[in-house]
C-alpha cells in the first residue's frame, strides 16, 4: 500500500534556479520533484542514527508534541551506549537547555507527577529513586573531595554544594514540592566531569526534567534538535 500523500503548495523566491535544481535532480535519480523536496527536508531535520530519529518522530514533530518526553528518552538513550557505559560526548547543553526552558513546578507537582509516573508503564527504573539519586551524587562528590587533593578555594567551593545538595536531598523526603530542581541540574552541569560515568546521574536528570514543566513551542522543538544531532556526530 502507498503512503498518504498531502499536497502543499510552497512560493520559492529563487524558484528559477530551485526549478533547475529540481528538475536535474528528479532525472538523475528518476524520482519525483516532490520525492527530492522531501528527501532533502528530512535529511536536514533526521540523523543517521535510528534511535534520535524515532524519538523526533515519535516525540517532537507530532499533533501531541512532548517535548519532556523526549528530552528524557534522549537522556536514557545518551547513558546506554553500546558497552552498557554513557555515550561519549557533553550532556551539558541539553541540561542548560532545561534549566533555560523548564518552569518550576507548582506547590505539589513533584508529588502528584511522581505519582502519575510511578502508576504508567515505563521502561526506565522507577521514578521513585529522585531521592537515592541525589544521595548518591552527594556521596561521589565526596568521595571526589577525599581522594583528591584540591586547593583550598575549590575546597570550599565543593563543599558548599554539598551542604546544598544534603539539604535538597531532606526537602526531597520532607516538603518535595520545595525541591529547587533547576539547582540541582546545575550541579550536575558544574560538575558534570566528576560525575558523567555515573548511570545515576542520567536517571536523576531524567526525573528532574519529568517534574518540570518545558517550554513546548516551535523554536524548542528545533533548537532541541539541533541539539542531539551536534551530540550525537560522533557515535557511531
């Protein structure tokens, strides 16, 4: 069965020389002109990766567009690279990409969204470790204190985000609709080099992003695109 098939009529301002182009084109690999359009659209908004290409498909460029949604499947999908290790490249412009689009949650919203995610089917582990993640950050970053022997500033530095990060991991378990989520995805990113090799640290930026809400417009969903195709140029 062929594909439905939609018509829609584009003004080109250079269409003489965009007809030209066409019309080669189409003779030289005996398709249609419309086949050529559409092939080079798709070539500048997909990848060559399958699995980026689903989550655009599946995710951003849809009636019900989540961009939340595929912001996390990008995230799970950057940790499981081919060995079981991340993937190699910098999630960072990603996470700063949140922190720039996503609007804190309303009083409550952690725990009623928690509850809605811990209720549905998924295929990550379960939403409800927020908690032991950021325990868990706390712990490497101590750990990275003690092993290392850093300057006195850094020092302090360090150990200040760790007094921080102790008191959003007990407003976590307390009050979680206090929770300051954009400050702890910024720890993440300040100190990302420390904690990249980390599975949890994926799984906490997954759930960060699922209790905040993100911008969904029309320049976020391109802008995030743009964005996996520039991390994802070097994987195979």
């Amino acid at each position: 069965m062929r594909p439905e098939t939609e018509k829609k009529l584009i003004s080109f301002a250079k269409s003489d020389l965009i007809n030209r182009i066409l019309k080669d084109k189409s003779e030289t690999e005996n398709i249609t002109e419309s086949a050529i359009v559409e092939k080079i659209l798709l070539e500048r908004f997909l990848t060559e990766n399958s699995d980026i290409n689903r989550i655009i498909s599946n995710h951003i460029f849809t009636e019900d567009s989540d961009l939340s949604q595929a912001i996390q499947d990008f995230v799970w999908y950057f940790s499981i690279g081919e060995d079981g290790n991340p993937r190699q490249g910098d999630l960072r412009p990603i996470i700063s990409f949140v922190i720039n689009q996503a609007i804190e949650p309303s009083s409550k919203a952690v725990i009623s969204r928690n509850d809605e995610l811990l209720s549905r089917p998924t295929t990550f582990n379960s939403f409800s470790n927020t908690d032991s993640h950021i325990d868990s950050m706390i712990f490497m970053l101590e750990s990275y204190m003690k092993e290392n022997e850093l300057g006195e500033a850094e020092k302090t530095s360090l150990n200040r985000d760790i007094c921080e990060l102790r008191e959003h991991y007990r407003l976590f378990n307390e009050n979680p609709e206090e929770i300051e989520i954009l400050a702890i995805l910024s720890s993440i990113i300040n100190y990302w080099d420390i904690l990249k090799k980390w599975t949890f640290v994926y799984r906490l930026i997954m759930n960060l992003v699922s209790y905040s809400n993100i911008v969904n417009n029309a320049e976020n969903r391109i802008r995030f695109c743009e964005l996996m195709k520039d991390i994802s140029k070097s994987w195979k």
